[in-house]
C-alpha cells in the first residue's frame, strides 16, 4: 500500500528538534547557531471526510500528534497534543517542541485535531462518531516496514503512518435482468449501526464501548435505476465490529422523515474490521423485493486520491473473525462461552492470540509487546481485554481464580465433538460447554502438542524479575491431565470469555 508519510526533519542539536518553522513563535528565541529549523514535509496529505464524496482533501487542514518518552506512557515536556497544520501540500508544527537528550521517543497521531485533548488519556480513549462520517484516522511513527520507530536527538527524524479507525461499507444497487420498472431513491439509508465508541491508539487502533444506534444517510452516486445495467452505490463510514444482533437494514427512499417508505432489506450479519471496505451487491426485483449479498470484503484503497495515500498494506495480521458465543450457565462466579473467540462452533479452536492484545494481530516474541514492559496484573474486562474488544462490554477474559473454580467444580470428560478432541465440562445443573484442544503459536510458528492452551487474564506475579513479570496464567489439558499453568505472555493461545 502506499503509507501516508509525514516526514518530520529535526535538527540534530542540543536536545533536539521535533519542531520548528512555529506558526506562533512572538514568544520565541531562537539562535542559528543552537538549533535549526524544523522542515516538516509530506509526501501529500490523506482525503478524510470528503473521500466518500469521492473527492480529495481541501488545501488546509490539521492533525495532532503526542510525543511520548520511549516504552512508558508520559508525553515528553511540550509534546502533548501539538497541532500540525497543513497547507497545500506542506507542514507545520504550531509549536516547537524540543526532543531530550538520549530518550527513545515515538510518536503518535490522529485525525481531525481536537484541540480539546489534553491528556494522554485522549491516545487510548478518543471518541469517535458515526454520524459525522469523519474518516478517522490514527498513526505512529514508523520503520520501512510499518513497525514502530522512535525519533532522538541524534536520529530526529519520523515518518508518521496512518491507519483507517473505521470500515467502509458500500452498497451497489441494481436490477434484476426482467425487471423493468424505473425507480428514483435519492435517500440511501443504513439503519441501526452502532452511534458512537472509543479508539485506543495506543494499542493498534482498538474499537472500545460502542453505543447507541444511529441511521446514516448516504449521498449515492445516481438516484434513478432505469436499466439492469445502471446500478446506484452508497458509501457508509461504520464503526468496526460485529453487526450479530444489531438488526442493520439497508433502506432506500424518495422520503427522508419516514423509513417506512421505500424499500428495506437487513444486511447481512458482517464482522466490519478497520480498514477494510465490505461491499454488497443488492438486487430489487419485479416485485419490489431486495436481496442482499455477502459482503466482498477488500483492503480500503482510495485510488482518487493525489495526497497521503492509504491501501492494503496497513491491514495484514490475523483476522479476529467469527461470531459472538452465547453465554452458558454453569453455576459458578461467572457464565463461560459456548465457544471460543474467532470460532463459530464449540468444536473450533478460534483464534491464538496473544495475552493483551485485543486487536487479535500481533505475532511478536517479545513480552515487551504484550501490552508494554510494565503489564498491570489483571486485564480482565480492561482495554487490553481481546473479548471486551471483539465481542463487546458485556464479555472479558477469566480470572484466573475463575479458571480455578471451572477445573474444581465441574466434571471433565475427555471426549469428541464432531472428531475433535477435548473436554466436555459439566456442572452440577447439567449443562456443559465443550472445550477443544488447540494448538498453541509462537510468533508465525504453529505447535500441536496435542493439548488446549486458553489464557486467564492474570499476570503471573509470583515469576517476577525485577517487579515485572514475562509470565501469565492459563489452563491446560490433554487426555492425561488439566490443570493451571503460566506462560511467556507472547505465546498465541486461545481465548474462551466469560461474562456475569
């Protein structure tokens, strides 16, 4: 894909530079002989709220970017939310702001600045709302190959990449082949997606706490279908997540103040994933009646766009696909899964992911990643929970206390599901959950040990070097034996969650 590209030039001086060229600098002193100017250039600049138009980005706009000092989670001194302004087709940072001698610094940034944001909690909290369908974007300093980098005062210089928060949904309308009747939709609705949520930048763009339902009203691209060879598309930014339950309808009208009217079809159910773009075929036939098609689901490209360029390569890693489970009632502190995070049957093992990672994606070897180097000893339902972030507030990883209680308070029974090996748990009420054996992934390596490895949310504390510890609790089993275990935080195991 081609990456958007900031390219901040910092002078390589006392401290350093990340910014200079101040679009407000009365108050400033600077000398030729301390420090040089910042240059910021960009290659071009990203079209946002009006790439469903179809358009590019006007001449000026503005983004915001957070300094931070290496791995920990402080902003260095003048790095908080610094407003980078853009004017035909060049940046400039609205104030100077001074990298510290020999720190590892990365820095973050979004889209549209907030001047609003002033706290660090803005990277792992930002709102985001569908009803403005403003093409979020978030970013990060970064290497040739995408990975995060960090600028210093003897290399300062980053190049930020940008990333979609959202997913874009669109909607090809035509005729079926006998049908020859003429019809005018100049209102395109999509009804029932989720209103509003939160994007942790922090942690690769995650999706947090979607609420409320919102109706979205498309501008299409033609209004009147008059041949089966004409179509109408409609373009929706949504927000990423899985639509099951939610009852999304595509409806097309000649009336605005009635959904009523027109014609109305539900969507198929769809696991909507940033920077994708899911498009829909929809046929009305003779008798008015409109089907839907899967979604053909494809990297978001902009192939209008002149500017800061963003496509496929953004969205590689391991998708987190699949179905929301239903709760079983086991009798215990909280009721388990019937299935596994990115399964769609108790038989499947889903997914292997590793601990605190709730965008599903990462296939590093170092414990650093998974979530830093200083993790906090229990993610249970926080932002680093992967079944918070996948199937929403209501689901979280166990305990391992729960994982405790499920091994001494039921019944297992090493069995088949369907030719799957594993455990069929039964409670003291008779109902059960079946958990089969997985395999477990370190980084792209895949080992069968014949055994299930699923993750608690419990940090192994009692393994700490230092106050820090590489180490979290998990349950395992084979046919000989379960039982409760830690293991390197970067190990890709499964994920069965549990909700009250």
């Amino acid at each position: 894909m081609k990456n958007i590209q900031a390219i901040f030039y910092l002078a390589t001086m006392i401290g350093g530079v990340l910014s200079v060229a101040s679009c407000n600098n009365e108050n400033e002193t600077i000398t030729a002989s301390k420090q040089v100017p910042l240059e910021i250039q960009t290659g071009s600049v990203q079209t946002t709220r009006s790439i469903i138009e179809g358009s590019t980005l006007p001449e000026e706009c503005q983004y915001g970017i957070f300094a931070m000092y290496g791995k920990e989670r402080e902003v260095i001194d003048g790095g908080m939310n610094v407003c980078v302004n853009y004017s035909k087709g060049g940046s400039t940072l609205n104030k100077s702001v001074y990298l510290p001698t020999n720190v590892d610094v990365p820095v973050y940034a979004y889209y549209p600045y907030n001047a609003n944001y002033s706290n660090i909690e803005y990277l792992l909290e930002m709102p985001v709302d569908v009803t403005t369908q403003t093409d979020y974007l978030y970013g990060y300093s970064a290497d040739n190959d995408f990975k995060l980098t960090y600028v210093k005062d003897t290399q300062p210089k980053a190049t930020i990449y940008f990333k979609h928060a959202m997913a874009r949904v669109t909607m090809r309308i035509k005729k079926a082949t006998d049908n020859e009747n003429t019809y005018k939709f100049p209102y395109i609705n999509l009804l029932n997606v989720d209103k509003s949520a939160y994007l942790n930048i922090l942690d690769g763009g995650t999706i947090l706490d979607p609420t409320g339902t919102a109706n979205l009203t498309a501008k299409p691209s033609d209004y009147v279908l008059e041949n089966s060879d004409n179509e109408i598309v409609a373009d929706f930014l949504v927000i990423p997540g899985n639509t099951e339950g939610k009852k999304v309808l595509l409806n097309m009208s000649d009336d605005i103040s009635s959904f009523e009217n027109g014609l109305s079809a539900a969507v198929p159910v769809t696991n909507w994933q940033a920077g994708q773009q899911y498009t829909y075929t929809v046929t009305i036939d003779t008798y008015k009646v409109l089907s839907i098609s899967e979604a053909t689901i494809t990297p978001w490209i902009n192939n209008n766009q002149e500017e800061i360029k963003i496509g496929d390569e953004n969205y590689a890693g391991i998708p987190v696909n699949g179905p929301v489970g239903q709760a079983v009632d086991l009798g215990l502190s909280v009721k388990w899964a019937n299935w596994n995070i990115g399964a769609s049957a108790p038989e499947e093992y889903g997914g292997l992911y590793g601990w605190a990672d709730p965008t599903g994606t990462k296939i590093s070897i170092l414990n650093e990643d998974y979530p830093n180097s200083n993790p906090p000893s229990d993610i249970c339902g926080s932002i680093y929970d992967i079944a918070r972030a996948q199937w929403g507030k209501d689901w979280r990883l166990p305990s391992k206390d729960e994982i405790e209680e499920l091994l001494a308070q039921c019944t297992w029974i090493f069995t088949t599901l369907n030719d799957i090996s594993g455990y069929k748990v039964e409670a003291q009420n008779g109902n059960s959950i079946f958990l089969p054996l997985t395999k477990e992934r370190s980084g792209t390596n895949l080992y069968d040990f014949e055994r299930g490895f699923y993750w608690s949310g419990t940090l192994d504390t009692s393994m700490s070097i230092g106050g820090i510890s590489n180490y979290a609790y998990n349950i395992w089993f084979s046919k000989d034996g379960t039982g409760c275990s830690s293991n390197n935080r970067y190990n890709g195991m499964a994920i069965r969650p549990v909700t009250k």
